[in-house]
C-alpha cells in the first residue's frame, strides 16, 4: 500500500491482517516511512497466507497494490515487483489514460486494475478525506481474497461507534461500487 503520512496507510495494512485473521488465515502488517512527517510518502505492507509465516523482510513482488494517492504514481516506483497476474486499486477519478499509467495497467487480465474514488466515499461518509477503509473495501471485491465481513468487523473492531460505522458504510460502499464496475451488482 502506497500512501502520504496521515492518509491511514499503516491502519489499513494492520485492519486488512485483522480481516485475514477472521478467516482463519495468518497475516502481518508492518509499515516502511521515508522521513515520518504529514504528507511524506508511507509504504505500508500486508502479508497473507494459509500457512505460518516466517519471513520477516520487506515485501518485493507484491500481489497486490493499493495506491492511496495517486500523486505518488511518478515520484516513487509504486508498480515495482507487481506481476502481470496482480492486483492494482488506485485511488482516483481519472482513467489509467489520465493517470499516465495505461501502458502499464493495459498489460492485467480483465478486472484486475481499477481505479475507485474512495477519498469521495470517505468524505461523504466520514466527514475527511481519509481513503484507507474505503480501499480495503474495494480490494476485497476487486481481488475476492477476503470477504466483505472479515474486512467490516476489522473495521467496527478497531474505530468505536460511530467512527467505526462511517468507516464500514465507506468501505461497503467502495465495495459495492467496484462489484457494479465489474457488472456484478446492478
């Protein structure tokens, strides 16, 4: 997950390990900061598996990749060690053609990239331009390597009340809409 300090970087990767928890499956979560200010570029990786995990270094051929700010997509290689078989969200209202990355993203299987704009879902629902819940959702539809519910009772279980139901309805939300995309839901 790519990302500026104070967009929920590092909370996403921890809640999308806790997802993977209830489902039974191990997970880490753990954050790389360049210079650890607001707005700085976050790094932020989640590791899931069916088996105890051992390795304790950086991951470097992603699966998948969930891009916060789509600033980011020319200033730090963002894609590096993403296969052709992965997954890619971005946070964004304009095209891979806009974005400057059509080349790249042309080369997935259908239904494998796609940009949402979850700092709209997240303002209409939280009240801030907070993206991370909102993108876990979308990932989980995009990808359908975690169910909505393990994701929304991470959630509910890490933000308390309100904060937590606002941060679930963007994150359904953002699922829905990806379904709908990809003409799963009408």
């Amino acid at each position: 997950m790519h990302g500026r300090g104070g967009q929920g970087v590092v909370t996403a990767a921890e809640l999308l390990s806790v997802a993977a928890f209830h489902e039974g499956r191990h997970a880490q979560a753990f954050p790389s900061f360049g210079s650890e200010r607001m707005g700085a570029p976050v790094a932020s990786y989640c590791r899931i598996a069916d088996a105890e995990i051992r390795l304790r270094e950086p991951i470097v051929e992603p699966d998948a990749l969930i891009i916060q700010d789509s600033t980011l997509l020319h200033s730090v290689d963002v894609f590096a060690g993403l296969g052709p078989d992965g997954f890619l969200l971005i946070n964004s209202t304009r095209s891979f053609t806009e974005l400057g990355v059509a080349e790249f993203t042309d080369r997935f299987p259908p239904g494998h990239a796609r940009s949402i704009d979850a700092t709209d879902i997240a303002r209409r629902h939280i009240g801030r331009p907070v993206p991370n819940a909102a993108l876990l959702g979308g990932f989980a539809a995009l990808t359908r390597r975690l169910e909505i519910g393990s994701v929304l009772a991470a959630i509910r279980e890490r933000f308390a009340g309100p904060v937590g139901a606002a941060n679930a309805a963007a994150a359904q939300e953002a699922h829905d809409t990806v379904l709908r995309a990809e003409g799963c839901l009408s």
